[in-house]
C-alpha cells in the first residue's frame, strides 16, 4: 500500500507545529511560548522584522497584545494569531506591489 504524500498546506501545517513545539519546549510548558520563548522565536524566526524595529519595546507590546487570555504566555491558537496576522500583512503588501489589471 503506497502512503499518500502531504499537500503542501499539509506541510505548512506540520512546519508551523513543529516550530512553535521547537521553542514552546524549552522551559516550562511545552504547550505554551514564554516570554524568553516567544523573544527566541521572534529573534530567530521573525529576525527581518525584529532587527528592522526601532522601538525595544514592540515585542513587549505584541506579546501583550496576542496574549488573550493574559496569563503571561502564549498558546497555539495565540501563536497563530501572530502567524495570521504576519500572512495577511504580506498578503496586503503583495497586492499593493501588483499592477492593477
């Protein structure tokens, strides 16, 4: 029996679990980002943005802002509201970018 290959979103899907476990993992709660976790990933996964930010305190107030329930880390689902709001952002500044038909 041949096995069936993943879809490419299917592969999106398995790459965004398998990163937010690569840094929820490190300390304390595997199933949630820390701050210091949420830093790391946002330093090493997100380097363009973070390095290309003027003001020290935009991870704070992010972390903050994505942080719904306000205990101080992050979920999956928080974490993909980051994820989400980075696509749609790259996605407006695409069509932005595209000539007009």
């Amino acid at each position: 029996m041949s096995k069936v290959s993943p879809t490419e979103t299917e592969r999106c899907i398995e790459s965004l679990l398998a990163v937010f476990q690569r840094y929820a993992g490190r300390e304390g709660d595997n199933c949630k980002l820390s701050k210091r976790e949420f830093l790391a990933f946002m330093n090493t996964e997100l380097a363009s943005f973070t390095k290309n930010q003027k003001d020290p305190a935009v991870l704070d107030r992010m972390m903050k802002k994505l942080d719904l329930n306000s205990d101080g880390q992050l979920d999956f689902q928080e974490f993909l509201n980051l994820i989400g709001g980075i696509a749609v952002a790259c996605h407006d500044a695409l069509l932005i970018q595209a000539p007009n038909h």
